[in-house]
C-alpha cells in the first residue's frame, strides 16, 4: 500500500507542474493575443481573473483557507517527523504550484514515514 501512495503522491506531484503551468502557458497566449507586454498589466489581468466573478472568488478563497491550513501541516509534520527543510515546501507553492509542492510533500513525507519505520 505504502509504494502505492508513494506513486499516487508522485503522479500527483507531476501533474501538479503539468497542469497548472499549461494553464498559465495558455494564459500567456492570450495576453501575447491582446498585445499585452507589461509584465505589471498582465499580473493585473492575472489577479482580476481571479476574482472575476462568484465562482472565481469561491475557488480563490478555497484555495487561500487550503494553503493556509497547508502551511500548518507542513510545518506540524515537518517538525514532528523530523523533515529537512519543510519549509521549502511553502515556497514551491509559490514558485511551482501547490498541486506540486503538496504532492511532493506527501510524497517526501511518505518515504520519511517509510525509512523511519524500517529503522525500528
């Protein structure tokens, strides 16, 4: 079961940099499409979206309660399973995504879970 989770967690993981970064690549089309070239203009447009209507908001305040609860996790299991460097996780989430860093982090958090196991 535990080779399992650790393919789902990784699958996940891998998706999580497929998927969200399409999505922006798309994104990016569309504002090359517009003629935007401002980096500013397009965060601007960006951050609109996602706040663009009632369920635009929903999924982005969702998602702002999941990260914070995230956060909390990661550093709660980081500290008590001893993980290097968990909070690294906090900052893949905003350079990557959070399907990435949260896949990775199960996944990391698996084996950690794994090797302490093996040595008892």
């Amino acid at each position: 079961m535990a080779k399992l989770r650790l393919g789902l967690y990784g699958a996940t993981a891998l998706a999580g940099i497929a998927w969200p970064w399409y999505c922006i690549y798309q994104f990016i089309q569309e504002t090359e499409a517009l003629g935007l070239t401002d980096p500013i203009e397009i965060v601007n447009l960006f951050s609109q979206g996602v706040w663009a209507n009632a369920s635009a908001g929903f999924i982005a305040a969702d998602l702002t309660l999941v990260l914070i609860a995230s956060f909390v996790f990661y550093a709660a299991e980081g500290i008590r399973l001893k993980m290097k460097f968990w909070y690294l996780y906090i900052a893949v989430t905003f350079a990557i995504s959070f399907a990435f860093s949260f896949g990775l982090f199960m996944f990391n958090r698996e084996r950690n879970m794994a090797s302490a196991s093996a040595s008892d």
